[in-house]
C-alpha cells in the first residue's frame, strides 16, 4: 500500500537543536523510496524557510519549504476558504504574520473580523489592543491549543493557547483552536500529501510524540496514529488515554527499514517495551487547551476582583 508520512518535528526529528538518534536515516529513507511526507508543526513561529534552513544546519540539506506545514499556514487556510474577506489583528511572530500576508488577509488594528493569536510578539499594550477588539465583536481565533511547548529535557516555553487563555479570562469569550488535534490540520495536511503523490496513496499516517495532539487528530482523522517515545510521552502514560496510538515506537529509527524495503516490519511495537525504563515526573497543569473539561461550554466574564 502506498503511504504518505505526516510528521512532527520537536520530539520526532530534533528536541532543542539536536537532532534524534536515526532522524536522518529515516528522513533519507523517505526521500530515497518516493515516500511522500510532511512536516507538520503546530508551532507558528517560523515559516517553512526558516524550518529548511534549521534542518539543514542539524544535517538534513535537501528539505525544501514545501516539506512543511505549520499552524499558522493552517490558520491562513482557514481564514482563506471559510471568510476570504476578513480582517485581522494579529499577537504573534513571523511564520503567523508572512502566512496571512501571503494569503492577502489584511491587518487591521481598528475593527477586525478576528483576533488571531500565535507564538511570541505578545506585549502588554498588544494584549490589551486584542482584548479591545474582541470587546467590539472580532472572534478569538488561536493557531493551536499548546499551553506550553518543551524546549529542551527541562525547559519550557509559553504557547498560543496561554495567551488565548489570557483573553479568555479578561473577555469572557471562547477561542477557537486550529492546529492539531484540530481535524481541519490533518485534512489540509492529508490535501497536500495527496497532491505531492498525485492523488495516489491508499493510507496516511501520522508520527508523533503528544498524545493529546498527535495521537488525538489521527485517531480522530482516521488515519493510522504512531507514537514514538522520544519526545514529551512516557511509556507508563500511554494507557491513561482512552484513544490509543496504532504502534508505539521508541523513535523513528525503529522504521527505517521498513520504509526501505517496503515490508512491514513482523515486530508492530518497539522493543523499548523490554529496556525496564523507569517512571518519570509528570508535570503538573493542562498541557493543551484542549483539555479543559468544559471546551464547549460558554464562559462566564470574571469578576474584574475577587
């Protein structure tokens, strides 16, 4: 069966900038067979140009832009296809800015149609703008639901849903969240797979390492969904989930040699389950907005004290 390959990249491909054990066979794999694949990132910061550029200095030179797709080219989508004619006020980095630009979706600090919320460019004076336009009726739109997003084996940093979260609270309003576990990610992700292999591949399948977005979307896409364990999930966390991954893999090295020859490999899991690995500290708090019990519930505005 032909195969298109939906990637993650922190925890799959490098953490902080270095890359995995077996990420470069595995991504030569891929380009040597005619194996379509696609990263796709909910972090809206870089644009697919700087995303080439990062993995060429790790070691992987021949990616080129269209190797990527990240949530803020999925926020352009969206706004693109479902109100063409809108207008934006925008909290985040370049990747989020260019993405809308090149969509000719315009910025407009007076009476946007959308506040729109990514990674970084978050100021005192921004935020209180968006909460102002929001007040007047523009809708909160966030490029994904990560609360947090790790940086290296003990170092985080804020995400787009955190500062959706803070206008949630100072506004009262629900934001929408793209990005994955979002099925509108996976279904552009899954358009643009087919459009490299010219609409000819019979299964997709999705490699990452989070749970609740990776696994999550594919499962609820139905695509195939394997997790590796080199990123931000443990072994002993996988069974708290009710949805569960199609393969559990200790990195992307365990199906490299598949990919070669084209057979799938007689083992379905890695052996990792045999290495004795031991319990790791959890950190405490919702990684994903998606996690609030009550997602589809209107929120009650705060009181302005307690």
């Amino acid at each position: 069966m032909k195969t298109g390959y939906m990637i993650d990249m922190d925890g799959v491909i490098y953490r902080e900038n270095h890359l995995i054990d077996g990420a470069i066979d595995f991504v030569e794999a891929l380009a040597a067979s005619g194996t379509p694949f696609l990263f796709v990132t909910n972090n809206s910061a870089p644009t697919p140009e700087d995303l080439a550029v990062r993995l060429k200095h790790l070691g992987m030179p021949y990616l080129s832009p269209r190797h990527f797709y990240t949530s803020a080219l999925n926020t352009a989508d969206f706004l693109s296809e479902t109100h063409p004619a809108c207008t934006v006020f925008v909290i985040g980095e370049g990747g989020l800015l260019t993405a809308l630009h090149e969509h000719r979706i315009a910025n407009d600090g007076i009476h946007p149609s959308y506040v729109v919320v990514g990674e970084g460019g978050a100021t005192t004076e921004k935020l209180a703008k968006a909460h102002e336009c929001v007040e007047r009726g523009a809708r909160l739109l966030a490029t994904n639901p990560d609360n947090w997003c790790p940086v290296s084996s003990d170092k985080t940093r804020p995400g787009a849903g955190a500062l959706a979260a803070f206008l949630e609270a100072s506004t009262g309003r629900r934001a929408y969240y793209l990005g994955k576990p979002n099925g509108y990610m996976f279904h552009q992700a899954r358009r643009k797979l087919l459009e490299a292999a010219r609409g000819a591949l019979d299964q997709f399948v999705m490699i990452g390492d989070t749970m609740e977005t990776d696994i999550r979307g594919a499962i609820e896409a139905g695509m195939q969904a394997f997790l590796v364990l080199s990123g931000s999930t443990q072994l002993q966390n996988v069974g708290d989930y009710v949805y569960q991954p199609t393969r559990i893999l200790e990195s992307v090295a365990d199906i490299v040699e598949e990919i070669r020859t084209g057979k799938p490999s007689d083992r379905l899991d890695s052996p990792v389950f045999g290495n004795g690995n031991g319990p790791r500290e959890k950190r405490h708090g919702n990684r994903f907005r998606t996690d609030h019990p009550s997602w589809d519930k209107p929120r009650p505005r705060p009181a302005m004290t307690k």
